[in-house]
C-alpha cells in the first residue's frame, strides 16, 4: 500500500513539474512579443528604453534561464504580479479561491445528493417512468450551455419572479462577514449572524444549481450504469436465491459494489466543479477563481493566467491522487 | 437478436405494437439525427431562409420583442436575432465537427501506434497524453486561445489541442483489445505490416465505439466553442455565433429574447448530438440495450 501511494505521489510531482514547463512554453513562445503588447509604440520605438526593460524583466536571457528563474520563483510560491491587478498573483488566487470553494461544494453536493439516489431508482426500476425521467433530465443537464443556462436562472428567478437574489455573494449593500475561512456560510455561522448567513445561503442556490447541472446528469448515468452492471453479478442472485428481500440485496450487496466506479467519477466531478466555474461564475458576477481567470484572459494578464493554470492544474493532480489512493482503499486489488 | 425474435416481431405483433417498439429501440436515435439534419440543413441554406441580413445595423428598431416583423426581437445594434440565429449554425457545426473529426483521426492514430509500438514508444505517447490531461480542457483552452489571440481559426487550435487525448487514450485501449484476437495474429503470421494491420483491420474493428464517441463528442465541442466565444474568445464581432450573441444578451434580463434563443439553439443540437450517440451506443453495446 505505502509503496502504492509512493509511486503515484513520485507520478503526480512529475506530473505537475513537466505542467510547469508546458504552461511557460505557452506564455513564452506565443506569437506576438509580450514587451511590444504591453509598452505601446512610443515605447516601444525607443530601442534603449526596450533593452532596459527586457532586462529588467529578465526577457533577454535564454528561454531555459527563465523557465528556471520561473521554477525557482514558484518553489517559493512566487507565482508572479498580475498586469492588471498588479498584485501578487499567489495573493489574488487565495482572496479568489474561498468563493469558488463554496460554489463548487454546495454544486457537488447537491448532484450528489440528487444524483446518486436518482441513478439508483433509474437501475432498480428499470424502464420504467422513473427510468426515463432520470435519462431525459441527464441529457438535458449535459447538453445545456452552462452560461446559458445560468442566464436563463437569472432572468427567470431573479427578474421575472423576483423570488431569488441577485448576482453576487451577498446583497449589494451587505457587508462581507470578517474573514476567518473566507467560507461566507461558515463565517457568519462563526460569528452567529444568521441574517447574513440567510443572506449569503440565498446568493448561493441559483448557481449551485447551474453548477450541478452537468455533473447531476453525469453521476446519474453512472450510478445507474454501475447498478445495472452489479445486478448481473453471480453473488446478487446467490442472495436473491437464500430468500433476501430485494430492498436488502439492493442495499447490501448491490450498492457497496456499484458505489465504486462513481467514487472515482465524483473525484474527477469535485475537480472539474472547481475548476470549471468560469462560465457560472462569470454570469453570477461570483468573485471566484473563475471569474479571475476570465477577467486575466479578457486583460491578456500573463502571469495572472500563467499562476492560474498552473494552480489549477495542480488541483487536479492531487484530487486524481487522492482519488487513486481512496480507489485503491476501496477495492484492494488495484494493488496487485 | 435471433431469427425467431424477428419473426416474431415483423409478423405476429399488432402495427401499433411494432410502431411502439420501433420508437422505443430509433426513436432517441431518429430524433437526435432529424435534430441534426434540420440544423445542417438550415446551415447550408442560411442566406435564402433568412429574412434579413445578419449585419446590418437599424438603432431604430434596437430591442424590439419578438413581432410579426422579426421573429424572435432585435438585438442592441437593432439586427434580427433570427437572422444571427440560423446564420450562427454555420460556425457552431463547422468548428464542432472540425475539432471533433481532425482530433479524433489524429488522436486514434497516435493511440493505435502507442498500443501496437508497445515498449518506450508506448509509454512516451502515453505520457504525452496524460500531460494534457492533467489540465482541466477550458481552462487550458482559456490560456492557449488567450496567448493566440482572438479569432475563430485560433479558438479551434486551442480546442484541437486539449481535444485529442481523450481519442488516443481510448483507441489504445480498444487498439489493445483487439490485437489479442486471433484475426491480428493470422494477419501477422501471413506476413502483413504492423501499420496495414492497424489501419486496414484493427482500427475497422473498433470503429463503432469510436463513432459513438465521435457523435456525442460533436455535441461537446460545439458547446466548448460557444462558451469560449461567450467569454470573449472565440468569434470575432460582429460574426454572428452562438455563444457571442448569448453573451451580448447577457446584462439584458429585461430584453431576454436576445440571450434566450441563441441559448437554446445551443440546446437543441447539443441535444440532438447526445440522443444519437446514446441511441447508437444502446445499439452497439447490446448489455445496455433498452427492451
């Protein structure tokens, strides 16, 4: 097992080294020079003017030099200044990321809680309404434009029936609660405000909802594909031929078994619902790592992008490990 | 199914029975290609159906509801939004089969190789590919097309190239599937190359998994393209496209036709993509067939 998890860490860290490397090829090698992008052309016609500031930023050495001047920067958790905010990126990410851990959370959970029994129902009454209704829902979640549909929410809920807040975390006149997670729903539960904390649970649920969408459906037909798949094995008909009620071979034979394949999808879920808020945040006006990460790519912010990506990345490394080692937990002949 | 099966259902079941039957084994399938097939068709034929022109300006008319005279509304520049509507398909279908079709072939085609090379070849491929798949596609799609720079064939680049492993890693493993079967090994004993084997008899064998893939994958990227041109990436304006008049409609809740009926648009060929593809895997993968 120690072994296991070793060589998957030694994986991972490679993994997220040669990330490193792929991220700055792509900022550093792009057509169009980023000094001449960002001076302007009267600056940029004064040729000493430009070596100064080549120098300066240490565009002049070698692509290799800077790729490790970058590496070393990011050892030290040096991500770089944003262009636009002209902060600290590493400092922008962690006053971005608590929203977008909210967010993603509350959407994971949901389609989990929604999911997960839908694509148990789905399996267990095959074809029937139940069955149809789950397949043409899931469809629906998948094939929707997330931006569009969050929209849609939007202009329904909050503009047409006037039963759902704003954009945004918090009403426009609130204050944030005092930053002690950053979680607004912990925070005002922390401090007791349960007017704000009311506040807060309200901005969230349109686009949770949004959020889940895509992942609801994914989760359902996986659930109900790996039911389907269990319900054949030789060791359900063993308890359905020793006289088990089928409520009983469902939920202790079938489900401990047809659990597994979703775990690891829900990992993979988690990951992408925290990397993938661009679009929900966007529309939401949510200020997350989403919304960041749009507003660098409208700005052309390099380094802003550059440190998102690769936070982002690493993210993923890591849920996917943990993911590996809980699968390996789960079902122990991964091992062998 | 057998020939009794058959019999049984062409002769002796009522017609209405057959026909349930029928919509219940194609109807999915049919109403996700009729989808498809009115789209292609209203994206081939934009310019005769349309009732306007898709640019031109008229700030008189800017936000106008839906009416006998535009459809579904003006937009805030006064264009027909029915007009960009039907003229959008054209860029959605193109860079969804694009990015589906070149990233398919290229990605089979590398993973066939890493599967039959075997050895450092193999692992090498591999790597590659899990490289790019370490990234979450937006986000890495966001950098590529933001470093490129606005433009819809640069917007393809970038999808093309996050695209192509999920296809490579697949068609490794169906590629690994097949070349244990004795076909492969008749064929290698009869003297044939490594590479005419895979692409003249392992690839047609494991065709029909990668069609169901390919088919709902066009959905995907047609969905990926949109939301990178709602971000600002994709199209440049005033091209009309999908994604970019959603996002031009996006501050106007009072005005919703403007953002609404793009939106859907996108829905319904998504849709129409994933009832084919799921109607052809129930198809090929006869364990998930519905009866």
């Amino acid at each position: 097992m120690i072994r296991y998890v070793v060589s998957r860490l030694g994986l991972a860290i490679v993994m997220a080294l040669l990330a490193t490397l792929v991220i700055f090829l792509i900022a550093n090698t792009v057509p169009g020079d980023p000094v001449l992008a960002q001076l302007g052309d009267v600056a940029a016609s004064n040729k000493e003017f430009l070596a100064q500031y080549r120098a300066k930023w240490g565009l002049d050495l070698p692509l290799w030099e800077r790729y490790f001047i970058f590496l070393k920067g990011l050892v030290h958790g040096d991500l770089g200044i944003s262009i636009a905010t002209q902060r600290p990126v590493i400092e922008d990410i962690a006053a971005y990321a608590p929203a977008t851990i909210e967010l993603a959370t509350a959407g994971f959970l949901l389609s989990m809680l929604v999911g997960i029994p839908l694509g148990i129902l789905a399996a267990v009454r095959r074809d029937s309404w139940i069955d149809h209704t789950a397949r043409f829902l899931s469809l629906i979640g998948v094939s929707s434009p997330t931006f569009w549909l969050a929209f849609i929410m939007l202009a329904v809920f909050y503009g047409g029936l006037q039963i759902a807040p704003g954009p945004g975390r918090l009403d426009s006149i609130a204050l944030p609660p005092p930053a002690i997670t950053g979680l607004f729903l912990v925070d005002t539960l922390l401090e007791g405000d349960w007017d704000a904390f009311r506040d807060a649970l309200g901005h969230l649920v349109l686009p949770s909802v949004v959020l889940a969408a895509t992942t609801l459906g994914l989760i359902t037909r996986t659930t109900r594909a790996s039911m389907l798949e269990s319900m054949q094995q030789d060791y359900v008909r063993m308890a359905r031929a020793k006289g088990l009620k089928e409520r009983a071979v469902v939920i202790s034979h079938v489900l401990p078994n047809a659990l597994i394949p979703v775990v690891t999808l829900a990992g993979l879920a988690y990951a992408n619902l925290l990397t993938g808020a661009v679009m929900t945040e966007t529309v939401f006006s949510w200020p997350g790592l989403g919304l960041y990460t749009f507003r660098s790519a409208a700005a052309l912010d390099f380094p802003a992008i550059m440190g998102i990506t690769i936070v982002v990345a690493v993210t993923y490394l890591l849920i996917n490990l943990i993911v590996d080692i809980s699968y390996a937990l789960l079902d122990p002949r991964v091992l062998r | 199914m057998n020939v009794l099966n058959v019999a049984l259902e062409s002769k002796m079941l009522p017609p209405s029975s057959r026909t349930r039957r029928w919509m219940r084994r194609y109807g999915l399938a049919s109403l996700g290609a009729g989808i498809i097939l009115l789209w292609l068709l209203i994206a081939l034929t934009a310019p005769l159906i349309s009732p306007y022109l898709p640019d031109t300006v008229d700030v008189a008319n800017r936000l106008q509801p839906p009416s006998l005279e535009h459809w579904l509304g003006t937009d805030a520049l006064g264009r027909d939004v029915l007009t960009r509507l039907l003229y959008g398909s054209r860029i959605s279908l193109m860079t969804g089969f694009i990015v589906v079709v070149v990233s398919a072939v290229f990605g089979t085609l590398i993973g066939g190789i890493a599967a039959f090379a075997r050895g450092k070849v193999e692992e090498l491929i591999m790597r590659v590919t899990d490289l790019v798949l370490c990234f979450p596609p937006i986000i890495l799609a966001l950098a590529i097309a933001a470093a490129l720079g606005i433009g819809t064939t640069n917007t393809i680049i970038a999808m093309l190239v996050v695209w192509w492993p999920k296809f490579s890693r697949l068609a490794r493993g169906l590629v690994i599937v097949q070349r244990s079967q004795e076909y492969v090994e008749a064929a290698l004993v009869v003297g044939f190359s490594p590479s005419r084997i895979l692409v003249r008899h392992i690839i047609p064998n494991a065709i029909g998994t990668l069609i169901v893939l390919v088919t709902l994958d066009v959905g995907n990227a047609i969905i990926t393209f949109a939301g990178l041109s709602f971000l600002g990436l994709g199209v440049v304006p005033p091209t009309p496209e999908w994604g970019s008049m959603v996002a031009e409609g996006r501050e106007l809740v009072e005005q919703w036709w403007v953002a609404s009926f793009p939106g859907l648009a996108i829905l319904t060929i998504v849709l129409g993509f994933n009832f084919l593809g799921d109607g052809i895997r129930d198809w090929l993968d006869p364990k998930s067939r519905r009866r």
